[in-house]
C-alpha cells in the first residue's frame, strides 16, 4: 500500500463496491472491500483505515452495530463514517444522521442515499479526509 488515506467500504453488493471503486478511481485513495459487517470490523482492525464507508444493511452484522462498535472502540471512534443507504428507495422512509444519532447515540459524518451520486461520494470523502486530518 501507498501513503495515500486508505478507505474501507463494507458492502454486501459487489456492483456497490465496484461503484465506489469508479468513482474514486482517479484519487489518491487506496480502497479495501469488506462484504458484511464482520468483515468490515475485522478489516478495520487489521488495517486501520482512514475513512470508512458503511452500508446499513448488511448480512451478519448490519451497519448501525457496526458503526456503534466502532464508536465505542477508542481506536476507531474519530474515524469519519459515512452511512451508505437504499432504505428511503425502498421504503419511502429517509434516514438522516440525527436519526441515527438519536438511536445509537452518535452520528455519522456523513449519510449518503442510494443510488450514489458519484460528485457526492467523491466531495464527502475529500471533505472528510482533510477534516480528519487537521484534528489530527
């Protein structure tokens, strides 16, 4: 791996991931794929990310108790999160960060709707990765 930031995105869809890949392909990132919430925690340890992106339905461990562990964990806990989501597609329901706040106690930095705009994914992570960076 490079110097660049290295990015875990936990997905359960392939053509998620591979459209995350193309969309931050002409970066600087390093991307790694987790393809449920078990192995995102798994990866997270082992890699130690410097942003990652969370799908909220995932098999084994969905990303609310993913990102809630994280949070919990002094390791992970400023690592910036976006929440990825199909759920308002689906079910006509929209999901925000003070939503999820309310519910697990913390908020992500960033709560992205599917479909994924790719401008959007590209400037959160930006936003985030430098925001990361001067707490630091």
């Amino acid at each position: 791996m490079s110097d660049a930031a290295t990015i875990l995105v936990a997905d359960d869809e392939q053509e998620c991931i591979d459209f995350v890949r193309e969309a931050l392909a002409d970066t600087p990132y390093d991307v790694l794929a987790a393809r449920d919430g078990e192995e995102a925690l798994s990866m997270a340890r082992e890699h130690n990310p410097n942003l990652i992106i969370l799908d909220v339905q995932m098999p084994k461990r969905d990303g609310f108790s993913v990102f809630a562990e994280l949070r919990r964990d002094e390791a992970f806990k400023n690592i910036p999160v976006i929440m990825l989501t199909a759920i308002s597609e689906r079910t006509g329901v929209k999901l925000s960060g003070e939503d999820m706040g309310g519910y697990l106690g913390s908020e992500p930095d960033a709560f992205v709707d599917k479909p994924i705009e790719p401008i959007v994914l590209k400037q959160a992570v930006k936003t985030l990765l430098r925001r990361s960076a001067a707490e630091a």
